[in-house]
C-alpha cells in the first residue's frame, strides 16, 4: 500500500490569509481549514514537487521551560534520514506528514505518533499549538505548510530512533553557540522558530 500525506489546496489554505514566517495561532485559525479541506496524496517526487498543494506538518518542539532549556537534534547525514535535502541539519521541531492512520482527529494525532516515533520519554504530554510556519523560499519548505506547537516537560528525552544522529536538551547560549559554528546548518523552519522559543524559554 503507498505512503500517503494529508494535503490542502494551496489556494485554500491561503484564500483568506498568506503569511511567511511565524504567524501566531491566534491570529488565524488554520487549523479550521485543514480540517475542512484536507485529503490525501500518495508521497514521492511527484507531490514534493507539486506547488499547488500544501503537504501539512506538525512541527513539535520540547522545552523545559523551567530550566530554560530547548530539545535540539542533529538529523543523521546517510540514508538513515530518507530526505536527502535535510540531511545532517540542526533542527528543534519534531514532525512529519500526516497519515491516513491518523485520521480520527489528523493533526493531533499526527503530532502525538510522530513524537513518540522520534523521541523517547517516560510520558507524552500533549503538545500545544502556538502557530504556523510558511515558508516559500526552500525546495522542501514551499510544499509544507507547519502546524507548530510545544511540549513544556522537565522529563529526560532522548533520541527515539537512527533518524536522529543526536538530540538533547540545551540552554539558549550552548545552542547558540552550535549555531555561530559555521560546520553547523539549521534546518529552515527552525531558524523561523528559534526567535519564538526564545521569547518564551525568556518570558519566565
């Protein structure tokens, strides 16, 4: 049976709003189109290259808010990680497409299987969504719409599987500092979230 993705029209999804970047989840409920306009699509090259539809990722990123620490991983640089675009990049966010499996309630569901697929933890709280992330400039991004969200947990988390070359928590400057070295690449959207996590691991 093919893998499949849930998508939405472009010109739906933007109809009555279009964004790059961040835009806070209160400011539009994109949530509510996806879940009226969704359907499916076999995945392969020919969707990644398909402009007119908007493959929907949830895109979770754990804190630890009271230690004023981020989860960030380095996605593994073989065929480990079946993307060859994002190979070996930074990222913050843990996400993937929407299957036809999760289709009870698409975009939680996806968000609670991709995080217990991707990381380790003695228990999954459920993520909250804080936004979305649009980006028309990269060859991955502009097919992929984020649905962005947080885990808040002081729980010990690791890497859940070979996909990831490495993850753990970081304090705001040692991340920082892996991004001020020029051997280090972070992922597009991560680099559009990094400033909202940052004013929330500081609004304390």
């Amino acid at each position: 049976m093919p893998r499949e993705a849930l998508v939405v029209k472009r010109d739906i999804l933007f109809k009555d709003k279009h964004f790059e970047g961040f835009l806070k989840a209160q400011e539009f409920d994109f949530i509510g189109v996806i879940l009226k306009n969704y359907f499916y699509c076999e995945r392969g090259d020919k969707l990644e290259h398909d402009m007119s539809l908007q493959q929907i990722i949830p895109y979770v990123i754990i804190i630890n808010k009271k230690a004023g620490k981020v989860f960030a991983y380095r996605r593994a640089s073989d065929e480990k990680y079946t993307e060859t675009r994002l190979r070996n990049k930074w990222s913050l966010g843990i996400g993937g497409h929407i299957e036809r499996k999760d289709d009870k309630d698409p975009i939680e569901s996806g968000m609670m299987r991709e995080l217990k697929e991707e990381v380790k933890m003695q228990k999954y709280p459920n993520p909250k969504i804080i936004g979305y992330i649009n980006d028309d400039k990269g060859d991955v991004e502009k097919v992929h719409f984020g649905v962005a969200a947080i885990v808040d947990t002081e729980q010990e988390v690791s890497k859940g599987d070979e996909e990831m070359a490495h993850g753990e928590f970081y304090t705001l400057e040692d991340f920082e500092n892996i991004l001020a070295n020029q051997e280090n690449e972070l992922e597009g959207w991560s680099i559009i979230a990094w400033p909202v996590i940052k004013n929330i691991l500081n609004s304390k």
